[in-house]
C-alpha cells in the first residue's frame, strides 16, 4: 500500500516527493526510488503524528538548494586542506548574449 501512495505522490507536480523520486530513479532505478519515496512518506508521518504538527511541503526546489549547500561546504573544506583562505560570495547573475 505504502509504495501505491508512493506511486502517486511521485505523480504530483513541483512536490519533493516528485523531485526525490525522479533524483534517485535516475541513480538507482525506478523500484527502488518508489520504496525510497515511500519510506521518506513513512517518516513523515511518523514525525506528524509523534509530535502533532502539521505537514508542510518543501517543494521542488528543497533538494536542489540543498546539495548546492553541501556542495559549498564541501569544496569550501577541500580548499581549506590544500591551505587557502576562502570566503564565498555571492556574484551578480551574468546576462547571456545572444
């Protein structure tokens, strides 16, 4: 049952579960990105029914932003090892030519 609601919630449109499900089953396979989802669904009502609050949406755009942190974070640390100092900001949007 829980991989038919699976199923489904992978079906709706800008949805974390859609952008999980299509991010793993490019990495793994569709099966097992439908139990992955399935299991990210279990937990997530778990934690709403344990603490009784009510559900909210990430979105699409949750798991892009979050490896990009990562990602930051993580080459900002391999700079780091090689000796450099490194401070991130943020540049202007280039405009494209053309």
């Amino acid at each position: 049952m829980l991989t038919e609601i699976a199923w489904a919630a992978t079906r709706t449109k800008n949805t974390f579960y859609h952008a999980r499900y299509h991010k793993l089953a490019a990495r793994r396979g569709k099966k097992r990105a439908l139990i992955a989802v399935g299991h990210s669904i279990l937990k997530s009502v778990y934690h709403i029914l344990k603490e009784n609050c009510d559900y909210k949406e990430l979105g699409a755009e949750y798991l892009i932003s979050r490896t990009e942190a990562k990602r930051k974070a993580y080459l900002k640390s391999e700079l780091v090892k090689l000796g450099y100092a490194v401070e991130l900001k943020e540049l202007p949007p280039v405009e494209k030519a053309g």
